[in-house]
C-alpha cells in the first residue's frame, strides 16, 4: 500500500459504514461514529498546538457521546442501587435473606 492510502482506506470504511447504518445495518454503531470523530478531531486539535478548538471539539464530541451512551449509565446506576440496597440490607444484625 502506497503511503496516504491510509486515509483512503479510513474515509471509505467510514462512507460504508454510514450506508450500511442507513440501511439499518450496524445503526447503533454509525450513530456513534459521528461523537467519536468529533472528539477524535479534538484530540488531534489540541495536540497540533490548537488547544481551543481542541477543547470546543473535544467539549462537543464528549457531550454527544455521553448522550449516545446514556442508556449505559441508566442500567449501572439501577444495578449500583440494587447492589447498594442488599449490602444495606445484609449489614444490619438479625436480617434474614
């Protein structure tokens, strides 16, 4: 492979991957490509010495990954609840389970 066809492979992978999300194919994953090359452009930003645009970017892609993943944090804190509540339940004397 010829030196800056990396890009190319990368810029084609990604076009299939937003087709194939369209297609219904792989969506959950396409819709978090989009977060991922914000915050990626912001990483690369602030390492080029653009650290404002590095920061907005990174701000911004951050915020619509959180918001992508949020369903993730929902399920933790119900199981860190349930977890909670038996160690609760279990530390006190006399308590049957």
């Amino acid at each position: 492979m010829r030196s800056g066809n990396g890009l190319a492979v990368l810029l084609i992978g990604f076009g299939a991957l937003l087709v194939l999300g369209k297609l219904g194919i792989f969506g959950f994953l396409a819709g978090l490509l989009i977060p991922i090359l914000v915050l990626a452009l912001g990483v690369m930003a602030w390492k080029n010495g653009s650290r404002m645009l590095g920061a907005v970017l990174g701000i911004i892609g951050a915020m619509m990954l959180l918001g992508k993943l949020s369903f993730l944090f929902v399920w933790v804190a119900a199981i860190a609840a349930i977890a909670l509540g038996v160690s609760m339940i279990r530390r006190r004397p006399g308590a049957r389970i």
